[in-house]
C-alpha cells in the first residue's frame, strides 16, 4: 500500500482539487497520511496568481526533496497552476522534483505515479485533458459545518495582471446535476452552509442552465443551510442574480465584487471588461434589492502605471462604497500576462505605503460599517468555541464573526438569533436573543 502526502496552496478551489486528488489516488489503492516523513509519495498542489506564492513553494519544494536524503524511495511531485505555468523549469529550479503535472492536466497524476513506479520517469504533463477529476468525497471543513464545490473551472476573461486563464484555462462549467447532487449530499451530511466555488461563477452555463438557475435549484433543497457563491464578475451581475439573492432566505446576503481600482484609466489597463459607472451600477442595484447586503471586493495596487491620483480614485471608490471588508494586493508581473510587457514602474516602496495606507482606510471602514450593527437582531450559525478565551463564535449571513458569551445552550450547527452589543474592527460581539450579557 503506497502512502501519500498532500499539500495546498492558493484559492478555495485548489483545496477542492487537492480534495479530487485525494479520491483518484485512494480509489487506487494509495492512501493518506498527514506527514511527509511518513509517506511514498509527496504532492504540492500550488498558486501562481502572484511571484510571492512561487517562490515560497519553491522553498517548500526544497525542504521537502531533502527527505529523500532519508527516504531515498521518495517522490516528489508538483502539480496545479505553477506547474502549469513553469512546466520543466520546475526541475531546473529543484532537480528532485519527480513530477509536473499542470493544473489542466491533474488526472495525469496517476499514470505518472505508476510510471515512476515502475522506474520509469516522465515528462512533464501540461498538455490540457479533456477529462477532469472526480469529485471529491463530500466532505465538511475542520468544523464539520461548511462545504464547498466547484461549479465552473478557468476563466475566459482576460485581465491585463492576471495568469489564471493560462494556468487554468478557458471556462468549463460542470453539469448541474453533478452540481445539485453535491450540495445534496453536503447537507445531507450536516453541512449549514455551502459555497459555490469558481473564478467566475456568474458565468456559469451548462446544458441550458445558467448560475441564476442553478442557484434556485441548489437553493431549493431542504433544510435549515445556508449557500453563498464567489467569486463573482462584475460584468456577469445578472440583475437575475441578485433577484434571487433577494427573494431567497437561503442566500447568505453576502457578495464578493472583486472591483481591482478605482480608477476609470487602470479599469481600462487592466482590460477589466467593465466600467467604473457600470461597477457602481451593479453595486447600487445589488444594494437596493438586498439592503442588508455585505460586499466585499478585491484591489491591486501599484499596477504599471498607476499614478498618485489613479490611487487616490481607489481610495475614493472605497469611502464612496464603504466595503465591509476587502482584499488588496501588491502588483505582481506574472510573465505572459499582457501587463508584464509593461513597465513596473511603481517602486515595491510605493506599493508597500499604497498598501498600508488602504489597509488604514479598511480598518476605519469595516469598524463604522460594523458600528451599524450595535443594536441589531441577526441569524447566526454557531461555529465553535474560541480556543484562546473560551468565547462562542457564530457567523451572520454577511460572513460576519459574531463573538457570543459561551454557553451549554450554544451548539455548533445551530442557528439562533443574536442581538449584537458592540463591534471592535472586523468582529462583532452579542447575546443570544433572551440570554445572558455578552462578554
Ligand atoms: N476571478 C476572480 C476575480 O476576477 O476577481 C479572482 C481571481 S484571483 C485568483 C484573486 C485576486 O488576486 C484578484 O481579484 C486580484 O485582486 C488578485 N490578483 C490576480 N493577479 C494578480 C497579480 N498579478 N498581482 C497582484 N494581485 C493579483
Ligand atoms: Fe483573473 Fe480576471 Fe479571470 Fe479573475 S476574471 S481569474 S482576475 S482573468
């Protein structure tokens, strides 16, 4: 019996696949541990959406070929988006690595596995197959509350910074009964809230059905659950979309509308697809059909030729939309992208205070956001126990952590309502409607 070791990195949907990995190589007779020391074989599952995730891995890479020093047996194999991208630089840069396969190619992990088995080597596999994965075995996080799968792989957009179209290639969306069946079976094993996962999920079309169907149909399944979905492309928002976000109680009002800058000049550079009127547009309609709506969103800063003002209009777009939280990145040229022909010419300095100073604005933001809340009643999902203070966690539909004085009466899976008594940063803190003061 072959041992194996399994590691992620990057986007949910890395995790999904690693998951996918885990079920091809157990139907066939491998099986898992959870330390590299103890295995045959190691697999780094990885991320190539900016240069600073590479060359971690690349060090990871490095320490874990060192095993073979004990472990002469051992192999070593690299597969998702970097392998994709580097392909047979990967072996250049750590020449231990037994194994590239890219992340269009992950079902070619097997024969390789047999093949290095049987002594032979193999090539590296970046060659895109036609067919993918299995599933993975329906299966809950840490918690035993929260699922996750993939509707749609690839991205067919082409966003001047960005590698994933190359890496993962263009938009396969999956069949959605495939998609129903799985959700089913993630609530029918407790899960109470499930994510639909994609680089693009509002483009998802497949034998007639689009994403506004596919989420009445997955949201037609009963039980007490809740079901969220990102990420979600600006230019995609059907105004079906957010209808049904409005009209249905199982759609967590929760949405993540990656906007990237707020300057009408760098949308363009960055051959967003959309402008900044028609971003705001859909923020407005989505807010308007959902007032209880919390978005989130994506920035990059120091892209090539982003400028003083072009930042400033970022900062702008943020007060102006008052985010409840977001994401915001460094610049990262990735090679074959169109905007690594372009001069990077904001200094790492520049990037570095642009980047702190937004992060300033988003600490302010998301505690006078929050603020809004003192006072109000929410459904929330308890999630655990704090480990350090010993404090109930429970989470809102906006993906709020709501912080509850810990109690027998408090049991993870339970929705309950929570009145909220105060909001510090990001966390809010309450008391389960007729119960004791929170903490
Ligand atoms: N498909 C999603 C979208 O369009 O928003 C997410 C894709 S990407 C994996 C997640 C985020 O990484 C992007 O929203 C963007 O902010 C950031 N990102 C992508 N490429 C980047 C780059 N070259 N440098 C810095 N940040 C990048
Ligand atoms: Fe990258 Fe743009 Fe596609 Fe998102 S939509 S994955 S940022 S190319």
């Amino acid at each position: 019996m072959k041992r194996f070791y399994l590691e992620s990195y990057g986007c949910q949907m890395n995790v999904y696949d690693t998951q996918g990995l885990e079920r091809m190589l157990e139907d066939h007779g491998y099986t898992r541990v959870v330390a590299p020391e103890d295995a045959d074989v190691v697999l780094v599952n990885t991320c190539s959406v900016r240069e600073h995730a590479e060359e971690r891995t690349l060090n990871r890479l490095a320490v874990l070929t060192r095993l073979k020093a004990k472990n002469p047996a051992l192999k070593v194999g690299v597969c998702g988006c970097m392998a994709q991208r580097m392909g047979g630089e990967i072996k250049k840069r750590i020449p231990r690595v037994d194994l590239v396969i890219g992340a269009q190619a992950l079902p070619a992990v097997l024969p390789a596995l047999q093949a290095l088995e049987r002594g032979e080597s193999t090539a590296p596999v970046i060659e895109p197959l036609d067919h993918y994965l299995p599933p993975p075995r329906p299966r809950l996080d840490a918690r035993n509350l929260k699922g996750f799968v993939t509707i749609i792989r690839g991205c067919n957009k082409a966003c001047a910074y960005c590698i994933v179209p190359t890496t993962r290639g263009p938009e396969v969306s999956r069949h959605p009964d495939d998609v129903v069946l799985e959700v089913h079976e993630l609530v029918l094993r407790g899960a109470k809230e499930v994510t639909l996962l994609g680089q693009n999920v509002n483009s998802y079309e497949s034998a007639g059905v689009d994403f506004p169907e596919l989420l009445a149909r997955c949201g037609a399944i009963p039980g007490k659950w809740r079901l969220r979905f990102t990420t979600s492309h600006p230019r995609d928002m059907a105004p079906e979309t957010v209808r049904r976000m409005a009209a249905a109680p199982r759609l967590a009002p929760w949405l993540h509308l990656p906007v990237q800058s707020g300057s009408r000049r760098l949308l363009k550079a960055m051959n967003r697809d959309y402008t900044l009127d028609q971003y705001l547009a859909a923020v407005e309609a989505a807010r308007e059909a959902i007032p209880d709506l919390a978005l989130t969103t994506d920035l990059i800063v120091g892209f090539p030729g982003e400028t003083a003002e072009d930042f400033a209009e970022t900062c702008a777009l943020v007060e102006r939309v008052r985010y409840d939280t977001f994401y915001a990145f460094k610049y990262s040229p990735r090679s074959g992208t169109a905007a690594a022909r372009r001069d990077d010419d904001v200094s790492p300095e520049e990037k570095q205070r642009r980047l702190a100073l937004l992060l300033e604005v988003q600490r302010r933001l998301s505690h006078e956001v929050n603020q809004a809340y003192v006072g109000r009643t929410l459904e929330v999902l308890v999630e655990g126990r704090d480990a350090k203070r010993g404090n109930g966690l429970s989470r809102t539909g906006q993906n709020k952590i709501v912080v509850l004085p810990w109690s027998d009466a408090l049991v993870p899976g339970h929705f309950l309502e929570a009145t909220i008594t105060r909001a510090e940063g990001q966390t809010l803190y309450g008391a389960p409607v007729d119960a004791a003061p929170a903490p």
